[in-house]
C-alpha cells in the first residue's frame, strides 16, 4: 500500500492517508491505523504537586499497557478566544461585579486565548517476518521452543485478525 510516487505531483500524493476504515479510525499508505482525539486536560496550573502525580501515575498507567507498534502524538493549539457574551446572566449583585470585572477583561485584544488538544494514536500491526522471528524465538514453557524450531508461515487471516483487533482498541477508546 505504500506510495510509489517518485515524482508527486498531488497533494495525496504527500499525506500518509488511504482511507478511512471505520468512523474515526484511519488507515495509512504504510499499514498502520490512526485515530485522532480532541480532549480537555485539567488546570495543571493550579493543581497540587500530589495531584500532579497522581496524574502522571495514571497516564504512564495507560500508556505503558499498550505494547509495541503503538505510536502517540500530542498536540496543543491557541487560538484567540471568540467574545463575552454581552447578556446579564447574574441577578445578585456580588455575582454581577464579579461577572462585570470578567467581562472587561476579556475586551482587551490579544489576551484571550483557547488551548485545544489533540491526541493520535497510531498502531502499526506486526509485520509477516517480524511474526515468523518472534515465533521462532520464544520459548514455551520447559525451555522448548514452540512446537517445532520452524517458524509458522502467518496465515492472511491471522493478519487481518490482528488488525481488526486494533480497530476495535480504537473505537473503545472514544
């Protein structure tokens, strides 16, 4: 499925994107999948250091599960926040100043600013001979190799089992 392009001529000609399998999930030219997320973190700014940690501990919990062939990317975009809404939403008079201070510092230009995130993960299935090596390298139990020293022949359908795996990883994570 790669691009045999020497000279590339269009621009999907240039993007890695075949096509798109499943809602959300994309295939690449070069095999792998890919699924992008927006999220909204927490304030880090204002959390604890035990929070912090806490935080970091989870994340490395989810993100060490993953195995190998996985890829992720994280990106963070700013972009200038649309206006205050000109309506009076408080009725009581402490809640109205607050709201009024808020409001005019939202008017000044160039200082308002949105942070929006993007997280993609990419999961490259195992190739045919990586298959064939590992198999001819793990042990079973009792120190012999599995079944004989010959290493399997990996049949088409183990591969597109192993990729429909990785779709359904995909869509449980939305």
């Amino acid at each position: 499925m790669q691009n045999t392009a020497k000279n590339p001529d269009r621009i999907t000609d240039l993007l890695p994107w075949a096509a798109l399998i499943a809602p959300g999930v994309v295939l690449n030219k070069d095999g792998s999948y890919q699924r992008t997320l927006r999220f909204r973190g927490p304030d880090l700014e204002s959390s604890t250091d035990a929070e912090l940690v806490a935080t970091t501990a989870r994340l490395n919990n989810a993100l060490k599960r993953l195995g190998s062939g996985w890829a992720i990317y994280i990106e963070a975009r700013r972009s200038q926040a649309q206006r205050y809404s000109e309506e009076n939403r408080f009725e009581d008079p402490v809640s109205w100043l607050v709201d009024l201070e808020r409001h005019e510092l939202f008017k000044r230009d160039d200082e308002n600013f949105e942070s929006h995130y993007y997280l993609t993960l990419q999961f490259m299935p195992p190739s045919e001979a990586a298959n064939k090596l590992s198999e001819a390298m793990v042990k079973k139990e009792g120190g012999k190799k599995s079944q004989d020293s010959k290493p399997k022949k990996l049949s088409r359908k183990k591969t597109a089992e192993t990729s429909k795996a990785a779709v359904r990883n995909c869509r449980e994570i939305r």
